[in-house]
C-alpha cells in the first residue's frame, strides 16, 4: 500500500515539473520586465524634470527679452535693424555694396532718413522701415482673459496702422530717382503681424493702398532673393537699357586704338626714312633689276661709259674709240672673206 503511493506522488510530481518549470521562467521575465519598466519610468522622469527646467528657462528668457522691449522705443528699433540685417545678409545681400543703412535725405519737410535702402539693377532703390512698434502685442501675450486680449489686441492694430499712415506721409518713393512707388515695413515676428490680421483681416490691403507693403522675415527674405536673382541675371546678360551705354564704351576703345596704330605708324614712317637714299642700290633685296641706278640725291646715276660717250658726241665708250670693225666681203660662192 504504502509502495502504492509513493509511486502515485512519483507520477504526480513527473506531470507537474515542466509546469513548475514554466512558473519559474515566468517569474523570471515578469521580474526583468518589472526591472526595465522601473528603469524606463525613471528615465521617463529625468527627462520630463530636465524638459519643464528648460521651459523654465525658456520663459525667463521671454520675460527678459520683453522687458528689454518695453524698455523704450531705441531698444525695440535697434533690435529690428538686427533682425532686419540678419534677414537681408540671410537672403544673399552685402552691407554698403546692395543696401546701406540709416541713408539721410534732405527733403523739403526735412531730413529724412529711412531704416534701409535696398539697390535694384538699373539704378533704383527700395526703403524698408524697421521702427514698427512690438508694445502693445507684447501686452496681449499676458492678458489674462479673453476680453483683456480682445482690447489689447485692438490697441495692437492701431499702433500698425498708425505706424503705416507715418510711413505713407513720409513718401520715400519720391525722394530716390527710379525708386518702386512703395516702402517696405518690416515688423519683425511673423507673430505679431499674424496678431494684428486676426483682429483686422483687411490691414495688408490697407497698407497696399496706401503704397506700404508689410513684410515679416519670412515675405522679405523671398523678397530679397529675388532682387539677388535680378543682379545675378544682370551681370550675366546684358538687358536691353545697356547697348548705348556698351557702344559708347565701344567707341572709346576703338578711338584708342586709333590712336595707338597712328603712333606705331609714324615710328615706321620715321624709323623707314633713312632707309630711303639707299632703295634701288645694288644689293638692295627690293631692288628692280633693271631700274637705274640713283645717286645719294636719288637721282638716276650712269655709268662711266655712258659718261664719256655723252662728252664725246655720242661716240664709241673708252677704250673703243680707235677700234673699227674691219667690213667683211661675201664672195660670190657665200663664204666670207
């Protein structure tokens, strides 16, 4: 009986070993993914605490830029002329070769002068005006409800608007030969001019009416590169304003070529005279075999037979005057005698 059961435990204990063994290797892995999962969970922490620190810091260093902002208009101005510079130099402009800056004018209202001129090809200009100011959108990033951001928000329009109708009244566009009949204002976050269409969707077409055309850095950065693309075309073809000008350019060329062949001319001419008493002399390359000879004054020279037959009446030359040819006799059967 007792031999019975121990056998009965035996089979018992054979069936449930790998089941035994399956719990274990269970545990196992429920304690090592326990493990990675705590791991994890504090990694996950690390990160959210480093992430709410650096937002921290974010917004410290929003309320410092603002509070700079709102220090004065000076502060407001000098940091759009940056913002502005960065874009054009951005863009492919040069400082003082495609645009300079606080360029003074002198009006009959007075001396104006505008922010930036930009050059386009042919000689013209463009202004951009960067004074927009940021005080009153700086006030609606803290209102604290929706209608104290609806008023501030308000105020914002009017402080663009107001700055577009100085802008109008100062007519840039009249004060530079070729200049483009409008002025760029550059307010410097897209931001803020977002702020202010939310609240007077039909500003843009305003200011276009009244020859202001608003840009943020992302509009004039297109902007600026297609007056880049203008220069770059320029320098590679001529248009068609150019021919007078190149033809001009031409003839000063021409005429001082002139001028140079003239004065290689009379070197040859002086440099070849001379050369002339002695042309026609006897071993003169040049010479004409059969020409005359010519003395130092270039007048035809004889030779010393002719000379003597010319004194003497046109006799025989020297050496032959008492020599005569002895007159031959034909015989009657053709031979001579």
């Amino acid at each position: 009986m007792r031999h019975r059961e121990q056998l009965a435990q035996a089979r018992l204990e054979a069936q449930l070993k790998p089941v035994a063994e399956s719990l274990a290797k269970f545990q196992e892995q429920v304690t090592a993914a326990e493990t990675q999962r705590a791991e994890a969970h504090g990694g996950l922490k690390e990160q959210i605490a480093q992430m709410l620190a650096a937002s921290a810091a974010t917004q410290e260093e929003a309320r410092k830029l603002s509070a700079a902002l709102r220090r004065g208009a000076g502060v407001q101005g000098r940091w759009g002329e940056q913002t502005l510079r960065n874009v054009l130099e951005a863009a492919g402009l040069a400082n003082r070769y495609d645009f300079d800056e606080q360029t003074s004018t002198d009006t009959e209202e007075g001396r104006r002068r505008p922010d930036v001129t930009v050059k386009l090809p042919g000689g013209g200009v463009f202004v951009i005006d960067a004074k927009c100011s940021l005080n009153a959108f700086l006030d609606l990033q803290d209102a604290p409800d929706d209608a104290a951001r609806e008023a501030i928000g308000l105020r914002h329009v009017q402080s663009v608007r107001g700055h577009v109708a100085g802008l109008s009244a100062k007519a840039y566009w009249d004060q530079f030969d070729s200049s483009p009949d409008f002025v760029a204002m550059f307010v410097p976050l897209d931001s803020a001019l977002a702020a202010a269409l939310d609240h007077a969707p039909d500003l843009m077409t305003e200011a276009m009416d009244r020859r202001v055309v608003i840009v943020t850095p992302t509009t004039l950065f297109a902007l600026c590169k297609a007056v880049v693309y203008g220069w770059r075309s320029r320098s590679r073809r001529p248009t068609r304003a150019d021919p007078p000008t190149w033809a001009g350019e031409l003839y000063k060329r021409i005429a001082v070529m002139g001028g140079h062949a003239g004065s290689v001319g009379k070197a040859l001419e002086a440099a070849v005279a001379p050369l002339q008493p002695v042309r026609g002399q006897p071993g003169d390359p040049g010479a004409d075999p059969g020409a005359p000879l010519r003395g130092p004054e270039g007048r035809p020279r004889r030779p010393p037979g002719h000379a003597a037959r010319d004194a003497g009446g046109g006799g025989a030359p020297a050496g032959q005057a008492g020599r005569r040819k002895d007159p031959k006799v034909r015989l009657v059967g053709g031979e001579e005698a």
